[in-house]
C-alpha cells in the first residue's frame, strides 16, 4: 500500500540519493504514507548488510506519477 495511487497527485518521490546502491536514488510512495517508516527500514537494513557502496551521482529528482495504481518514476 505503501505506492498505491489513483492519481499522479497522490504520488511523490523519497531522496535516498546518497544513500547505498541496494536502494537506487529514490522510492516512490502515496503522498500520505508515512515517509519516516520506509527510511527506518533502508537504515536497519544498511546496518545489518553493513553496505559499503555509496550513489554519488544521482540524477535530478524524477517527477513521481500513478500508473496502474502505483506510484512510479516518469520517463
């Protein structure tokens, strides 16, 4: 339920930029889900795999938009 959506409006993108490669740059959610549940989970993670690879180079951030009922990354 996390990137559900009806609608482009419901959809946003989450900065992981920076962040390790097992992640890529960004997550795509609904607009109202709670954005502090999926980043505890990317640390935890990180934490127990102990990753080590950084993303230094991530692109502007893509406009988020619904399709099929789930928010994505435009192309």
């Amino acid at each position: 339920m996390a990137n559900y959506c009806k609608s482009d409006v419901d959809c946003k993108a989450i900065v992981l930029g920076g962040e390790y490669i097992a992640f890529g740059c960004y997550h795509f959610v609904n607009k109202d889900f709670d954005q502090n549940s999926i980043l505890s989970k990317v640390q935890r993670y990180k934490h127990e795999m102990k990753c080590s690879t950084i993303i230094n180079r991530c692109a502007p951030v893509p406009e988020a938009k619904c399709v099929s009922g789930k928010c994505v990354h435009s192309d």
